[in-house]
C-alpha cells in the first residue's frame, strides 16, 4: 500500500522562486543585461577619451536640469513629510494584524549600511575640507567657511537623501505586502495603469530601475574601493592605481558572493550589524581622542546652522554667481540619490513589514540622519579643527588625493595605523553590505518581483556589480562614477515624481477600505449589543 503524500503545512509563496539556477523575467533581465553590457564593451573599447566624454554629459545635465534635481528632492521630502502626519500614517505596511519581522535595532543596522555605507567613509572628511577651503559662497579658510562647510554637507547627507528612499521604500512596502503585487517598481504605478504594469510599459519601468540602480550602486562600490587602495598605499605602500583598484575589486566582490549565498537574514543582517558595532567604536573613538568638545559643540551648532538655513540651502541654484560649484556636488549628490533609490528603498521595503507608515517614514528620516550628522561632525569637524588651529594641513592631501582623506586625519591622533586598519576593514565590510543588499534587489526586479530569487542569479547580479564598478574606473576615475549617476538620475526623477502621485490614490482607497472595515467593525458591535438587551429583557418576561 502506498504511502500518501505528506501535505506541506504551507502553500506555496508566489513571491519565493521554486527554481535551481535561474528564474527570470525575460522581458527585464535581458534588456537590463543588454544596455549593461553595451556600456561596459562602449567604455573598454574607446578607453581614455571616454574620460571626455563623461565630463561633457555631466556638464550638459548638470547645467540644463539643475533646478529641476532641485526642485524635484525637496517635493520628495514634503511629500513623505505630509504622509507622515496624515491619515494615512495609521496604514499598517502588511496589514492590520501584521508584525515586524527585524527588531528595531536589526532594522536600523541594515537601513542604515544601506543607505549610506560607503559614501559617508569616503567623504566625511573630504567633502567638509574641500567645502571649508572652495565654499560654494564667501572666501575660503576662515571661519564663516567652515560654518558653511559643514551645512552644506549635511544638506547632502540630511533629511533629503532619506526623504528620497523613504518616498520608494515605502511605495515599494505597500503595494507588496499591502495590495500584494510583485516586488518591483512597476508596482507601484498599479493605481495609474492598472494590469500594464505586467506588461511593457511596466517592464520598461523596471529595466530604467535595474540600470539606475546598478550604475548608483556601481558609484559607490567605486567610491569604496578608493578608499581601500588608499588606506593600504598608506598603511602598506602598495600602489594606488587603477589596476589596484580593479583587482580589489574583484577579490571584494568574490568575497560578497559568500554574504550573498547566505541571504538577507544570515549574511547581510549580520554583516549589517558588525558595521554598526565596529563603526560605533570608530565613532566613540574619536569622540575620546579627539577635540572632544569641539566635536560635541560644532554637532550642537551645526543642526542649528542646518535648520536655520534650511530652505535658503535647500532651494539654492546658484543662479545669480553663474558658477559651476553645485553641479559638481549638490546636483550629483541628488542624481547619485535617486539613482540609489530603487537599491535602497527596496531593501527597506523587505525589511520594514509590519510597520506603520509613520513610523517608517520617522524612522527612515530622523535616526539615521543625526547619526550620519554626528559622524560628520566627529570626523569632518575634526579635519576643520585642526586646519582652523594650524595643527595639521588637511586639505593639501585631501586635494592630492580625496580617498587618503580618512587616514591623513586619524594619523593626527593616537594609534593612527591601528585605526586605519580598522577603516579600511569598516571600508570593505561596507563594500561587502551594499554589493550583497543591491543583488538581492536587483535579482528581485530581474526575477518578476521574487523576494527569494536562485543563489545563481544572485552572485550573477554582484559579478556584474564588481565589473559595472571595475569599467568605470578604467573609464574615468570619479568623474565617471558621478556621470553614471547623473545620467541614470534625470529620468529616475521623473518615475518618482509620478510614484508620489500613484502612492497617494493607493493609500486613499485603503484608508477608504478600513474606514469601512471600522465601520462594520461597529455595526456589528451595536447590533451584538442591542441582541443581548434583547434576549435579557426576553428572560426576564418569562420569569
């Protein structure tokens, strides 16, 4: 007598691949694969004069649509804002009865890897110095200077950037767990096109976020990798080159590919958490060494100056001094954003089920940015004190080489070598988090939205993220790294700005649906109430 067939206590999930190798959806994968690899044989073909090439786009983006990066960040903030102390911020991402699947240490660590990682390494201290010697208004090296210096960085690093990942996350969030649609960006425009979205105006959509994602993303794998060749020429006079960079590169990105195997909870969660504790003590560390109540007063002074001057800062286009100061910093920095956002706000969408939106939008907004203000203000704050005091000359290595900007500084403080060591780790480690996080986020656009796609696929996707990173820097250095931004950035925006408006009739028709769930909810409780005065009046007329 044959045995039955032992029945699984759980139906299948529509959103977790069943496949060995690969599962993908054709009509994203190999289109995304295609314009990746044209870019990549492009740019090794022409080689050096690609160089040129970069710069001219970036300057004709930077300088056509400036204003409208501008504009378009600071909607993106308001918007997520308004959401918060609205109505809808009672909206329960998965549900009424739905609970977090992170703590809410967990689900800070990883948000927070993701979102800033390996940019706020490589710029805390450069970007404050070279603003403190070139501010974008007034003399350079003096006092004002340095005040501008650092609001004008933590314009950069502040509420904006998160303003933006938080308008995709939690887009991406309610429509998955709320409206059950795939994980994708063409999702989130159900409202506007309703089932188009599955075919390919959709597909389309979700190809401009893959590439998007994956040139913001290559950028800071760049950024990193800098930074690491930096700190070993420093530590252990190994050449900082290209070739260097490129071999790094690729020893990183096989290393991720372990963190990649073991998946969101097992590799990246806990990679996430040993860059928060080991970043946690870099950061007490030089609270200690350093100026410590110049730190912990220019921290206090420099939110002030941020709020003060918050929407001067915010709305500024350099329009009346015709210089070219912001297209080089404010405008990448918005492109670099909106291009990382599909990346990030992704991530955070799989991390954050179970949240209302008030608290994801707060959370996503307030903690992460005073603790990238405080880094700023540890680590940049320290680079300005010591160039305002004539203690060290700073901004002569930072304007030599902006990636030995970290290792100039901790050299100035006790056990220097033992401290770069531990930034070059925190560097990679850093690396290792955000190549692993935007597999699992581009895997699951190229997979139809599949939470839990083949490991296959996903070491595929950071290969390509390593080779993506590796050919930019044969083809420009930096400036290529913020060209791939700014170009994958301008229609990006435009996707978001129409996100905002489907994401605000999506949330309306729930809030509608659980007014009439409440509804009933007490209907129903009038009408139970009103049955047992019945039936007790009826017992007592019958005794």
């Amino acid at each position: 007598m044959k045995k039955p067939k032992k029945e699984t206590s759980e139906p299948d999930d529509p959103l977790v691949s069943k496949k060995r190798f690969f599962d993908v959806d054709h009509r994203v994968f190999w289109p995304s694969a295609v314009i990746i690899v044209f870019f990549i044989a492009v740019t090794l073909i022409v080689g050096a004069p690609m160089d040129r090439v970069f710069a001219m786009i970036q300057e004709g983006i930077s300088h056509n649509a400036g204003w409208f990066f501008v504009l378009s960040v600071n909607f993106f903030l308001v918007f997520v804002l308004v959401m918060s102390i609205t109505r809808y911020g009672n909206i329960r991402l998965g549900g009424r009865m739905a609970k977090p699947e992170f703590s809410t240490t967990a689900w800070f660590a990883m948000l927070f890897s993701a979102g800033m990682g390996i940019g706020i390494l490589f710029w805390s201290v450069g970007e404050p110095i070279l603003h403190y010697v070139t501010p974008p208004l007034g003399s350079g090296s003096t006092v004002r200077s340095a005040e501008v210096a650092m609001q004008t960085t933590f314009l950069h690093w502040g509420l904006h950037a998160w303003g933006i990942y938080a308008l995709v996350g939690m887009s991406l969030a309610f429509f998955t767990f709320n409206k059950k649609l795939p994980l994708t960006i063409s999702s989130v425009f159900f409202p506007l096109i309703g089932k188009r979205v599955h075919g390919g105006l959709g597909k389309s959509i979700n190809v401009l976020a893959v590439v998007a994602t994956l040139f913001g993303l290559a950028t800071s794998l760049g950024l990193g990798v800098q930074q690491v060749s930096a700190g070993l020429e420093h530590l252990l006079g190994w050449e900082d080159n290209v070739t260097t960079q490129v071999i790094l590169i690729g020893v990183i990105t096989l290393a991720a590919t372990a963190s990649v195997v073991a998946g969101l909870s097992h590799g990246v969660k806990r990679l996430s958490q040993l860059n928060i504790i080991i970043g946690s003590f870099f950061l007490l560390f030089m609270l200690i060494v350093g100026p410590s109540l110049f730190i912990l007063g220019s921290f206090v002074q420099n939110i002030g100056g941020y709020l003060d001057n918050f929407f001067a800062l915010s709305f500024w286009t350099e329009t009346y001094q015709q210089s070219d100061w912001q297209k080089g910093w404010t405008v990448f920095y918005w492109a670099w954003w909106i291009s990382w956002s599909p990346f990030v706000g992704m991530f955070i969408a799989r991390i954050s089920r179970g949240r209302t939106l008030r608290e994801f939008i707060l959370g996503v907004l307030i903690v992460p940015t005073i603790i990238t203000f405080l880094w700023l203000s540890a680590f940049g704050g320290s680079a300005i004190y010591l160039e305002l005091n004539a203690i060290a000359d700073i901004s002569v290595a930072v304007s030599e080489n902006v990636a030995t900007s970290l290792y100039r500084l901790l050299e100035q403080f006790p056990l220097g070598y033992f401290t770069s060591i531990v930034g070059v780790v925190l560097v990679t480690s850093f690396f290792i988090t955000s190549s692993d996080s935007g597999s699992l986020v581009i895997d699951s656009l190229t997979a139809g939205g599949k939470l839990d796609a083949p490991v296959a696929q996903r070491v595929f996707w950071a290969v390509t993220e390593g080779a993506v990173a590796a050919v930019l820097l044969i083809g420009g250095g930096l400036g290529a790294l913020q060209t791939a931004s700014i170009i994958t950035g301008l229609p990006f925006a435009l996707v978001l700005i129409i996100m905002a408006y489907s994401l605000l009739k999506g949330l309306r028709e729930e809030h509608f649906k659980l007014m009439r769930y409440e509804i009933e909810k007490e209907r129903k409780s009038y009408q139970e109430i009103i049955s047992d005065v019945i039936k007790k009046r009826e017992k007592k007329s019958k005794k």
